[in-house]
C-alpha cells in the first residue's frame, strides 16, 4: 500500500439533504492511504438522521441559507492549517467549487455537483427539479423533508427497494428551503475566467437530479489555460454514488488522480 510522504488533509462536504455521516467509508478508504480527514457537519446537524427528522420542522436549519453555509465552511477551513483537498457532493460540490474560487482549497473535487448559479440558465428541467425540492410557495420558516417516493427517485434510482429504503433512513434529514432557493442567487457565481487550482468534475450515468449533462456543461464553462480543469463520467451510477454499491471505484479514480495534481 502506498502513503503520501506529505499527507495533505482532505475536508469532505456534505450535500443537501443528507448527513455528513455519508462519508464514513470514504474517510476509512483515505485514511488507510495516509491522508488526513474531516468531514464537519452543517449547523445545526450534528445529530444523527433520525433524530433530526424527529426535530422536523426544525426552525434552526431552515435559517441556513447558502451564505450562512459557505461562510461556516470558510471559519472552519482558516482554522486548518494547510489548505486541504475539498471533495464535495451534490450541493457539497457546489460549495467546493465556490471555496476554490475563494483560493482556499489546494484542489477540488465536485461529485454529481449542483451547478453555480450562471452555469445553467437554459436547464429548464432543473429549475423545475429544484422548485419541487425546496417548497417553493410554502413558509422557509419550516425545514423541508424530503417524501420518500422523491428519494426514490431523484437520489437512489437504479437501487433496489430494500437498498432505496435503508439510504433513506440512513442518510435522509430535513433541509433548509432558502438554502435550495439560493441557488438562484449570485452567491452561487463562479468566474470561470479566474486562474484555480486543480477541478476535478465526477458525474453519474443515471443521475436523475444533477444529470451528467449538467455536470458537463459546469465543467466546459472553464476557461483558464493555466489551471487544470478535468472530467470523469461513472456508468450504471445514480446522484447517491458515493453511498452506491461501486463508490470504491470513484473514491479511487479520485485517489489516482490526486496524486498526479497535488
């Protein structure tokens, strides 16, 4: 087995929707390669999924809005003391991609990434996808659950019922309306002009919610020669890849490819 004579430290950033503790195998598989790991909670959901459904509707989460959650992940990452390697998932990609932006990562990786706010301006589908998930014409005062039949669907297609319904009560948590409806905001600009470290753009095949088009068309918008800007498209994989049976081949295609850019 090989170790990094410099370990670097990787922070894992959890999407929407879901607890931080999807990371647990990944920070085993990393770990056991000599890297560093931390994989930080957003506020307030610390707790174990079904304790925070039984909060539901949880007044304190539905106050995260993309701003309050960027800027928390920006507290902890000036406490570290490098600058680590940001693997993000689903929103969590959104927000690494935007904490690269901000040079505060050495490099990035966006898995099944939720796109930046001017990346994807004609995706009618996704709007559409991301009104149904955010209660659009309902209180933001009250956090979002997400049915089970929508999990299903947008999250664990392509599993088997039983596989659908342990992810669901594994992972599943309630979540912010405003942090959905933010991604419509500005806070969620990419200039992707600007000069970065190395982007690495992880799509799945079968994605339903953040399809590999999408995850495409984030990654060509790039345009800085000088950075290093890739792309990877996983078969027979759906938006919960890395809790699917095959994450071991995508958390080691991203170990292969760390070591050829950090």
């Amino acid at each position: 087995m090989m170790y990094l004579s410099n370990k670097k430290t990787i922070m894992f950033i959890t999407g929407a929707f879901v607890s931080h503790i999807c990371w647990k195998e990944w920070i085993v598989f990393f770990e056991s390669k000599g890297y560093k790991t931390v994989a930080p909670p957003w506020p307030h959901k610390n707790e174990l999924p079904a304790g925070l459904r039984q909060t539901h509707p949880n007044s304190k989460i539905a106050l995260n809005s993309l701003n309050i959650v960027l800027d928390y992940y920006i507290e902890i990452l000036d406490k570290l003391p490098e600058k680590p390697i940001l693997i993000g998932h689903s929103y969590g990609g959104l927000l690494a991609q935007l904490l690269i932006q901000k040079e505060l990562g050495c490099a990035g990786i966006c898995i099944n990434s939720i796109p930046p706010y001017n990346a994807f301006h004609f995706n009618f589908s996704f709007y559409k996808t991301i009104w149904g998930l955010s209660g659009i014409f309902s209180s933001a005062a009250k956090t979002y659950l997400l049915p089970f039949k929508k999990w299903q669907h947008y999250f664990s297609s392509q599993m088997t019922f039983e596989e659908q319904k342990e992810t669901y009560e594994t992972f599943l948590i309630p979540e912010s309306k405003l942090i959905m409806r933010d991604i419509f905001t500005k806070t969620g600009k990419i200039d992707f002009k600007k000069k970065h470290e190395p982007l690495l753009f992880i799509s799945s095949s079968e994605d339903v919610f953040t399809p590999a088009s999408l995850n495409y068309a984030n990654f060509i918008k790039y345009k800085n020669l000088h950075s290093i800007t890739c792309y990877k498209e996983f078969r027979n994989s759906n938006h919960l890849s890395i809790n699917q049976e095959n994450w071991e081949n995508i958390a080691e295609f991203i170990a292969n490819w760390l070591m050829k850019v950090t």
